[in-house]
C-alpha cells in the first residue's frame, strides 16, 4: 500500500548529488560577476564611445550594475535561506544571460540604464551564495582550500580583465563586454543543475522565528546608497576638494601657532 507520503516523493524530480560540479559552477558565477564588473570599468571608453554619451552620463553605466549588485548582496542571503541557493542562482542566471545578450542592441541610454540595473541585481547573487556554498559542502579538511579558490578566482579575473578587454576591442568588438557573459553563464546554469541537489521549499518551524526581511532590506539599500555617494563624489572631486580645505585649514592652524 502506498500512502501520501510515498506518492509525493515519487513527483518530486530527481536529486542530483555532485557537489563538485556546484563548487565549481559557483566559482565561475563569482568570476563572471567580477569579469562583467571589470571589463566595463575598464573599457567605460569604449562604451561611451559606442553608446555617444558624455562623461556625466557613462559614470552612471558603472554605478547602476555595481550598486544593484551591493544591494542584492545582503539581500540574497535572505532570498537564499527563504527559496534555496538553487532556485536563486538558477533564475538570476537566466536573467543575467537574457540581460547581457540584450544590450548591446539597446541604444537608449535609459534601456541601457534599466538593463544594467537588472543585470547587476542578477550578477549581485552570485558572490554570498558562492561562498556560503563552498563552506556547507566541502570536506572540512578542503574549506580552507575552497576559501582560497575563490580569493584566487576574482583576484585572477580582476587582473586579466585589462586583457580580455582589449583583444574584445581589437579583434571583435564592444558588444562582448557584454556577451562574454552572456556566453560564460549558460555554462553556470549547467553546472549548478547538476551539482546543487533540489530541495523542498524551507518551511518555518514552530519556536524558530523568521528571517526578518526589513533588517536585509535597510541593509541593502544602505549598502547601496553609499556606493552611490562615494561614487558621485568621485565623479566630481569631492575627495579632492575635501584634501584641499583639509590642507589649507592645517596650513592655518599652523601659521596661526606659529605667529604666535
């Protein structure tokens, strides 16, 4: 006799266990983050050129994907522990894939605006639930090492990213700024299909209190707001402006003690 419970383990689909595979395809999700980060900052030349906009309006194309991305981060952990790192990671990366294919055709600096933002709340997943991964399914004796790979992986890509750039301006073209990822991510989705095992939806238990989603909110949007500020002081020399008074002042303090 089979009862309710047996009927509903036979529909659930089939748990695949390599977790292997999911380390690695969370590895290449930080990459690609860091990778799409990199190339725009560098080739922001090329972009602007590409798109005819000014100074003013290309520091806005940085500043929209990176602060989507400051805001998801804190806010992922929570969408993580309330859907499961699967659906999160699976369903951004469809996104981040569609959204990184799709803007090299757009020529509204608003659509390319809009586009970034979604692309960047998309890619912004990948870094927290990368880590968090690695910690819960490697060996104990290999956290250290995992640790270690993801350190490596974005300091690599930080560094090849110039490279990269440049043999897309010279031998393609701007367009695979964008579509480099957009090809890297469907690699992704593979991997983390078939090394994070699906699990059921987490139900909140009786005495355990919920994930309070307002504090990951304020969070995020504080992390967010202030990447906005440092970088719109960057863009108009607040930082140097406040060197300079802070010199002259010190310079005055100091005559004035020394006239006297």
């Amino acid at each position: 006799m089979t009862g309710p419970d047996a009927n509903a383990q036979d529909t659930r689909p089939a748990v695949t266990t390599h977790p292997l595979l999911g380390v690695v395809g969370v590895l290449l999700g930080a990459l690609i983050a860091t990778c799409t980060g990199r190339l725009m900052s560098v080739g922001l030349a090329d972009i602007r050129g590409a798109l005819h906009l000014g100074v003013d309006e290309g520091s806005w194309i940085n500043t929209a994907f990176n602060a989507s991305m400051m805001f998801i981060g804190p806010f992922s952990v929570y969408l993580g522990g309330l859907l499961g790192p699967r659906r999160v990671l699976l369903a951004c990366a469809w996104i981040f894939t569609v959204v990184s294919f799709l803007i090299p055709f757009c020529h509204s600096f608003e659509m390319v605006i809009a586009l970034l933002v979604i692309g960047g709340l998309s890619a912004g997943t990948f870094y927290p639930l990368t880590l968090s991964f690695v910690l819960r399914n490697l060996p104990m004796r290999f956290v250290l090492l995992g640790i270690a790979m993801y350190a490596a992986d974005i300091i690599f890509t930080t560094d090849m990213a110039q490279a990269w750039e440049s043999f897309f301006i010279e031998r393609l073209s701007w367009h695979w700024i964008f579509w480099n990822g957009a090809i890297l991510t469907p690699i992704m989705i593979a991997l983390v299909h078939f090394g994070i095992p699906w699990q059921p939806l987490p139900k909140s238990q009786p005495g355990h209190p919920s994930p309070n989603w307002r504090g990951f909110l304020y969070a995020s949007l504080g992390a967010a707001f202030l990447y906005i500020a440092a970088r719109s002081g960057a863009a108009i020399g607040l930082v140097s402006l406040l060197a300079h008074h802070w010199t002259g002042g010190s310079r005055n303090v100091s005559g004035t003690s020394g006239d006297r």
